[in-house]
C-alpha cells in the first residue's frame, strides 16, 4: 500500500521519496492501517480496502 499512496506524491506533487513516505505513513497511522503498510491491497480485507 505504502507504493500506492506514495507515486502520486512523488509523480504528480514532485516530493522526495522521503516525505512521501513520510506522509503516507501519517495517513495510514490516522487511520488505523500502518501496520499494513507493506501489504498489498488485495492482502487487506474488503473493510481496510
């Protein structure tokens, strides 16, 4: 998931690799999925999805 949420802001906001992750972790602790980070999606049940 971490891959995921990190292109975007790499791509398209121009961040480093660094805040990117970073900020994905931020959001993935908020809301309650940093544990999964390294799952892939279709690893997460239909909820987390």
């Amino acid at each position: 998931m971490l891959k995921n949420i990190t292109d975007a802001q790499i791509h398209v906001l121009g961040r480093s690799k660094d805040e990117a992750e970073h900020t994905a972790m931020q959001l993935l602790t908020r809301v309650g999925l940093s544990a999964k980070a390294a799952n892939y999606p279709c690893e997460l049940s239909g909820g987390q999805q």
